[in-house]
C-alpha cells in the first residue's frame, strides 16, 4: 500500500454497509471482488493501474488498443500493453473492426503471455471511432460482431475474453440483448454493459433497469453494470437493483484512486481505510506524478500527463483557482512539491463537494455513422470498404 495511508478519522465519509459478493469468475480468471476499472483513453495506463492497485483489489484494464497496431507491432502500442510486475491479473481491452486482425491480436496477447484476459470494446461513443463503424456501432452488425468475437475467442485460446458494449446506438436501435446472445453463444467469458445509448454518450442518467433486463437475458455468463458509479454506495446498489454479477467503474475513480478501496470493502474485501483530507490527496497526487515519470521515463512527459488530473483530484477541496491552475502548468516533481507546500493541508474531507459526478458529461448527440449503416443489420460491401479503412489506423491505443 502507498506511503501514507491512514486509519479513517471523523472528517473522513462513513463507510458504507458491506454487501458480501463471490469473487468473480471470468473464465478461469477468479477475480477477490467484482469490481473492474473501465478502460480510458489517457488515463488507465500502468501508472495509474498501480496506483488503484495500492488502495483496492480488483480487475484493471489497459486503454484501448487497436488491433491492427497490436499485429503490426506499433512502437507506441507495444508501450502501452506493458504491465508491471505487480499487475496480476494482467488485462488489455482491444479495439477492433476485422476479425481477422482481432483474432490475431488475441493470439499474440495469449501466445506472448502479455495479459491474463482480453476485453473487446463495442462500447466507445467517441465519432472518429463510430463514423466508421466501429465501437458502439459496431453490434448493429449482427454478423459482424459475431464474427470479430468468435475470432477472438479462438485466437485467445485458454485467455478468457469479455465483451463491453453499450444499450445500443439510440432508443430505437437497440442491439445489447442480441449482442450479449451472441457472445454468450459464441463463447465469451462475461459481458459488461454500459446502460446508455451512442447518442447519449455520457449524458443523462444510466438506464440500470437494462442492465437488470440484460441479467435475465443472459444465464450462463457474468453480466456486469456500467454508469454512474460514483461511490461505493453507488456500486451496492446497483447490485441490489441489478442482481449484476459486478461493476465497472470509469469516470467515478478520475482523482480518487482510493474508490477501488471503498469498493472492495463495500464488496466483503479487505482495503485500508482512507482518510482523504487534504494531506492525503495531496500525497496521492504526488504519487500519481511518481509512476507516470516511471512510466514514460521521462520527468516532463510524466508532469504535463498529470497536469489533467489536478482538477479532479483538488475537485470540492479548498484549493484556490490560482493554485489549481499551477497544478495544471506543472513540469517537474519539484513543482508538484512546491505547489503542495501552499496548500492548506489540515483542511478535512469536505464531503459532498467532492462526491457525485466527475469528468466528461456533455449532452445527447445525434450518432455519426457511415452512410446507410442503419438501412440493415447485415454488413453490405460499401460498409466492409469503410471497416477496412478504420483498420489502418496504426497510431496505437
């Protein structure tokens, strides 16, 4: 655990009621509490994985990697695959739209031994990635999905594989239940949904009463819930209301690493409790900067990939506009060092300033999709032409 956890004192939230849950079980992968960290781009890389790690137990997911990079073993992509030795068990979410090159990228990941479990990515709401086909939109495809996850599923081999999708890409084209038939047939380890649409993006409220709909869809998998899991509390009670196998956290953890601890002690698991008063947050900011200058062996490019933390970590803390905006300026360790020292670090937790909803929102969004995606559920060859192009994207994550 990191330097300078402490036992909760009154300024700390109560902790919330424990609602004991079976480890979870994806493939022969046996995971102490259900609890997964959501890939996101720029954030989940190997520094901040460690740094949930040293609070809480669960499985955490790399950012998203395209396949096609992965096979022709892009530089940056090769990078971001890596897990520390303390990462057990490993996981990296692909990004695909060829089952050809997802199947051999699974195959590579299970051969090479670079991961423990494979997550595919259907659920990714962001237009250059859906104008193409790919992610969310994907699933409108039925013969399509089904072929990218069978391909995975065979290329992995004795890797589990899960699937990540989202409702569908509006109200009136739904594809979760279908999608989650498919991969549950196909042989898929688990399915996770996040309960909002591709036009809703990060919108609105989460749907989880679909995600209650999806569980008794799906019988023979773990079927886990996504959205709006901003505390621990949060989390029970969309087991409660789901009967969810677990939970995926994404937006919730941004600042607040230690939420993994909450979550394996909300779960029946063992974590230190926290104290986050300012002190506390300050050192955690610090060491996020710490394993991000490890990462990228480089002190500048670790503190300017920091930088966009600082308003989620000092979010509902006293930390003046002025300081937040040298927080986000920062260049060396000794910066962050610098600028601690002007903090006011016996300022307790503050409570309901710092919880509740946290990163992008934005609104509802009318979905950019290729032209005509929506005219059939089958793959025509203009489409196929598009996916192709969506391939050769080569950059990586």
């Amino acid at each position: 655990m990191m330097e300078g956890v402490s036992i909760a004192l009154d300024s700390a939230p109560p902790a919330p009621a424990v609602r004991a849950m079976p480890p979870l079980k994806i493939g022969s992968l046996e995971i102490d509490v259900p609890v997964v960290l959501a890939p996101m781009a720029g954030v989940t890389n190997m520094a901040f994985r460690r740094l949930c790690r040293e609070y809480g137990i669960g499985l955490y997911v790399t950012e998203m990697i395209t396949t096609r990079a992965l096979v022709e073993r892009n530089a940056v992509t090769m990078r971001l695959i890596q897990h520390h030795e303390s990462e057990t068990p490993r996981s990296i979410q692909l990004y695909g739209v060829d089952p050809h090159y997802t199947g051999e990228a699974a195959r590579i990941i299970a051969a090479e031994d670079h991961a423990d479990h494979i997550d595919l990515n259907f659920g990714c709401p962001v237009p250059k990635v859906t104008r193409k086909g790919g992610g969310s939109a994907l699933p409108w495809k039925l013969d399509l999905f089904r072929d990218i996850v069978r391909s995975a599923v065979e290329g992995a081999g004795d890797v589990p594989v899960t699937v990540k999708m989202r409702k569908g890409i509006d109200d009136d084209h739904l594809t979760f239940l279908d999608a989650a038939r498919i991969a549950e047939d196909v042989g898929a380890a688990a399915v996770s949904l996040h309960a909002r649409t591709l036009q809703e993006s990060y919108s609105g409220t989460a749907d989880w009463p679909a995600i209650a709909e999806l569980k008794q869809h799906v019988t023979s998998i773990p079927v886990l819930g996504n959205g709006d899991i901003w505390s621990a509390e949060d989390a029970v009670r969309m087991v409660d209301e789901t009967g969810c196998d677990g939970v995926v956290v994404g937006r919730g953890c941004l600042g607040r690493p230690w939420l993994f601890g909450e979550l394996a002690r909300a779960f029946g698991g063992d974590a230190p409790v926290v104290d986050a008063d300012l002190a506390f947050v300050a050192r955690a900011f610090k060491r996020h900067a710490e394993l991000l200058v490890e990462f990228y062996e480089d002190e500048t490019r670790g503190c300017r990939d920091i930088r966009k933390h600082a308003a989620w970590y000092f979010k509902g803390y006293p930390v003046g506009g002025e300081l937040r905006g040298q927080f986000s300026k920062v260049d060396t360790l000794a910066q962050i060092d610098d600028l601690i020292g002007h903090l006011d670090l016996t300022a307790p937790y503050p409570g309901a300033p710092v919880e509740g909803p946290r990163g992008r929102a934005g609104h509802a969004r009318r979905p950019v999709l290729p032209e005509g995606w929506l005219d059939s559920r089958a793959l025509d060859r203009e489409a196929t032409e598009t996916l192709q192009d969506a391939e050769l994207d080569t950059s990586g994550g």
